[in-house]
C-alpha cells in the first residue's frame, strides 16, 4: 500500500481539477442568476447540500470517515 | 491478468465489448436480469429475455472465448406489478435448469415499497427453495442507506444460508452491516456518479479482500465495462501483487459462483515456474 | 443559455461525485498514516492548499469569481 | 457538424484518431510543432521534423479527408539550448514557404527564464518580419498566471499585430488581459487535470466568441481529441444553436488561420433550403 506522502502526490492534479470543476460549477449558478436577473428565494436544496458536504470536507474527519459522512449527508 | 466479470448486462453492450474484454483478460461474465428502461407489461417478454440470456448470449460470447453465466429475476422496479411478477416467478424453474443459469438475480429493492419487500422475499424464497444463489441489488444515490437496511431486514426474517447471497452495489456506508451480517459484497464501478475504482480500492484496503466481488457498470446507461480494469490498475498501482488481484477479481468470483457446480472456474495462482539459467 | 435552475440541476451529480472523491483522498491519507503509524509534521502543503479551495468554496463568490480565485490560490 | 481542430499533434495520435475525427465532422487539423518527451540536441531532428509535419502528415491526414496544416517552432522547454534554437530558426524561411505551413508556433514560455523570453522574441520577430501567423503556448498549472503574464510583456516590447498572434491555454485567470490586449485566445481542453470543456463554455458564455478559438489536448500524453466535440455538445445542450457552434468550432479558426492565404477554408452559414412542401 502506499504511504501518506504517496498517497496526496498520486492523485493531487485530479483534486485540485475537481475542484475547479466545482467552482466552475457555483460560479456558473451566479452567472445564470445574474443573466436572467432571477432574484431566487435561497439557495437550491442541492446546492445547500454541496455546501454542507464542503464543510464537512473542511472539519476534522468523524471515526467513519469523510466518504460515510457525505454518503450519510446525501441520503437526507 | 485473468479477470471474471460478475455482473454484465451483455445483451445492452457490443461485440466490441467482448472482444476488448476478451484481449484484457476477462474469461467470463454473468448476466442478471435487469430493467430495460421502460416497464415491462407482459409475462412472455421475461420467457423470451431469459431465453435470450441463456441460450443466445452465451453463443456471442464464445465467440470471444468468453465463458457467459446468467441469472433470472423480476427487476424491483416492475415488483409493483404484482400479478406480472407472481406469474413470472412461475417459470423460475424451467430457467435453473438450464446448464448455465446460477440462480436468482438482480433481485432487491428500488423505492423499498411493500410490494418490492414482498417480491424481493418471495425471489429469495424460491432460490432457497431451488438452492439457487441470490443476487440482490440495493438502491442507488440518495436511496441506497435506507433501501440496504431494508434489504438486510427482509433477509433477515428469512431463513436464508448468507453465504449464497450477494448484496451488489454496496458503497462506504452500507459494505460494513452486510458483511457483518455474512453476506458477499459487490461493488459497481461506475465512470462517474456513483462508486469509482479509487473508493472501491479504498474499501478492498480497509475490509479485506474476503467475500468480496468488483464489477463493473455495464447496461444502456451511462456505465463502461473497463472501469473494473481501471479498479485493477488502481489496485497494483498502489503496491498489491498480481496474485491480491487476481485473488479479487478472478478468484473471488470463483469462490462465490462456485458454490453452484455450473460455474467450474477454479481459483488460480501464478507460480513460478523452474527459473530461467542464464 | 441555461436558467439557474437548469444550471443546478443538469450536472449536480457530477459535482456531488467529485466531493465524494475528494473526501475519499483525504481519507486515504488519514487510512495511509494511521496504518504506517506516521506522526507527519504538520498537514503536507498540498492537503493544505485543498483546504484552503475548500474555504473558497464555502465563502460569498469575490468580483472575479471562484475559478479565477481558485487558480490564483493554487498558483501561489 | 463541421470542425476545425486548429491545435493537434498529429504525429503522437493514431490513424484510428483521424478515422474518428473524419466521422464526427473535422474537416481540418493544424500542427504546432512540440516537445517530443526529452530534449532533442541536434538541429537536424528539427529539420526533418518540420519536414514530417509538412510534408507527411498531410498525406496521412487526407486518407481521411482532413486538411492538413502546420507550424514551426523550437519548444520553449528546449530554448535553454540557445545555439540548438539559433541554429533551427535560421530554417524557418525554408519551411515558410510550404504550401501547408501557417506561421510559427508553439512558441512561449515554459519556466519562463531569460532563455525562453529571448527565444519567444526572436521566433515572434521572425514571424513578424516573414508576415506570418504566431500560436504562443503559456505554461500549465501553477506556472499559468506568471508564465502569461511574462508572454504579453514580452509581445508589448515588440512591434507586432495583435490580431495575427494567438495566446494558447488561457484558462479563467489569464483570458482577460490577453483579449485585452488584442491577442486571440484559445482555449485547450483536457480529460483532466487542466481546463475542462464545461468552464471553456462558462468561458465563452462570459467572453463571448469574438477571437476566440477551442481545440482539444492531442498529444503523446494524457489527452483525447473527442474532449472538442465534447465542448460542441456541452455548447449545444445550453441551448446554443447550430449556426452559434459553427461560429466557435470552425468559423472563428477559419478567421485566424486565413489570415495566412494559404488556410482557404471558408466561414460557412447553415441556410433552411427551399421549404419540403407538404
């Protein structure tokens, strides 16, 4: 198996692209927001959702894991 | 590397499927019966794509020199057609009999209604019955927590032998009751969306390798048959052996279908053989 | 163009994917030290640097936008 | 639909490629001269390499129906060898005047050390003074925004035209100031890692489409030249006409690259015929 330096060096390019694709993606929502001129009541479920999953990203991770903890966020 | 690929809905793929399957090393597949995108109206339909399944499919897949092994179901979301299933499940026996069918699958559960709980226990009932393997699908995305747990708790009530079911599709969430329960496990590898390679590599590295089976997405949708060679080259390029591979992704499903006398695959391993003297 | 909603809905599953996968790698790192035993010093710059987009992403969307920051972040 | 693919390294992809491309619409293809993975030492590998990109490839390519056009170019990676790039640059005249060569490129910067900035001064100013086209590469990733910026610093000191040089790889960071500065801008999209066909669109949708050219990653690396058609169908699928694809895809490289009159293709307008009547 491989070791933690491995690991974040392995697959590094592909995460970072991920989350440019994100960005992409919210910053895409605004620019439709802005286009139309929608004036929207909230934000989207789905886009709450993303954002919760973000912070859990971000907190320290559960005995479970991050994945099981998304996985168990999705299925709200 | 000698490959078996568990679960290949073959009749929604090409010849070239087979072909780049069968030049990457993939010596058999098996083909449960699945959903086929719209709501199937009459019993006669499920005779003909068993039929199909069993007698046609293996016939395009020699041509591969692919070994080709099916199973027969009610997909869970046509269960909601109770006379349909009822009378459909009838046939079931005509089809174990055929020389390479292993038993019941994809069973399980979709939206987890009453009527999928109860098609899903009367297919598990007659398998048992028969002493027929069991293939059971749990639900995708948002659904899968609940419809797994859903699933475990019909199986529960029953008075099943776990070792001859698997529970497909299982994800972070869901493998660790299953197994604790000594059921097999399935992961499918999607391109995107749903499990990839890496997460299911992530799974083979935290619960070991036993009762345990990779297969690829594989139908009309969205799905390519080569993320289960992606899985493989994810799993060697993280340090295991060819023989860790092959014990997963060519052995496993041995051990599993195995335990139906049709499926006469055995388990290998690479030796080496007396060395080259220079 | 798409409106806000279209936007929202036409690849959410693809991004809730990607947050998978991302939690996915940072579980592996913590699976890779804690099977190596490993005491790391301090968080690798790259993990760091995840963290940081992460923060991006939570935060209201600068003039320029979240992609942009995010690549002026990651070419730091 | 109809494509120009105005950024190709035909010479690292596969007959099968050219096949695949000919049957999803491409009509034309324009190689930059690359790195080849290491760097050459001898100038003489440069001359026949130019001589493969204009010479043979064309062939190649009209097996296929696709018009064939290229550049030259010493990489930047290989401008650190100042005598190799001087050495190679007094060739350019001869390959100037083949009846496919469109200009220099892909000249630019990698690290962007002083080397490399001599050596994009001299490829641009031999362009100029020679009255042809220039395609600049800027550096990937974390070398992105420095590397760009270096680029149009460089050009600012020159007498050049504007709209005869084409900045390569923007990504949302660096479009700006190249657009502003007059430049054309190209977008290139990988299966990975770099900019995707979806923020290309977002790209597009923000810029507009003036000076603007797509073209996919197609080398001996990680890349797949279907990553342009699949920035066509993500285009598409917002809601974008035909006639507003055709514009991008292959009107918008027909106007860069027929500055030089040797690129001859025509911008074309998609016209309902006489109506079927009924």
């Amino acid at each position: 198996m491989l070791s933690p330096h491995q690991v974040v060096e392995k697959d590094y390019l592909e995460h970072r692209y991920m989350l440019l694709e994100i960005a992409a993606y919210l910053d895409r929502y605004d620019a439709a927001l802005q286009r139309t001129g929608e004036v929207p009541v909230g934000t989207p479920a789905k886009l709450k959702l993303l954002d919760q999953a973000l912070a859990v990203l971000r907190a320290p991770a559960s005995e479970k894991g991050r994945t099981y903890d998304l996985l168990e966020l999705f299925a709200k | 590397m000698q490959i078996i690929q568990p679960h290949y809905h073959a009749i929604a793929r090409t010849a070239q499927d087979y072909e780049r399957m069968a030049m990457s090393g993939v010596v058999a597949v098996a083909e449960p019966a699945f959903w086929a995108g719209f709501d199937r109206r009459y019993p006669e339909t499920f005779i003909d794509y068993f039929r199909q399944i069993s007698e046609f499919e293996p016939t395009r897949a020699a041509q591969y020199g692919i070994r080709h092994f099916c199973w027969v179901a009610v997909n869970p979301k046509e269960a909601e057609n109770v006379e349909l299933t009822n009378e459909v499940l009838k046939h079931f026996p005509e089809f174990f009999a055929k020389p390479t069918c292993l038993g019941v699958g994809e069973t399980g559960l979709h939206k987890a209604t009453k009527n999928e709980c109860d098609s899903l226990q009367a297919h598990v009932e007659l398998a048992m019955k028969h002493n027929q393997l069991v293939l059971i699908h749990t639900p995708h995305l948002a659904d899968k927590a609940h419809g797994t747990k859903k699933v475990l708790e019909v199986l529960a009530g029953l008075n099943v032998d776990p070792q001859r079911i698997w529970i497909d599709h299982v994800e972070e969430q869901t493998i660790g009751p299953c197994l604790d329960a000594g059921y097999w496990v399935g992961f499918t590898l999607y391109p995107i969306t749903k499990c990839s390679p890496r997460r299911a590599v992530d799974m083979i590295e935290k619960y070991g390798s036993e009762r345990l089976l990779v297969n690829s997405s594989a139908d009309w949708g969205p799905s390519d048959p080569f993320t289960l060679q992606q899985c493989i080259m994810e799993f060697r390029s993280r340090g295991h052996t060819v023989q860790e591979a092959i014990e997963v992704f060519h052995n496993n499903p041995c051990r599993f279908l195995g335990q139906n006398p049709k499926f006469d695959i055995q388990p290998i391993r690479i030796e080496v053989d007396a060395p080259v003297s220079v």
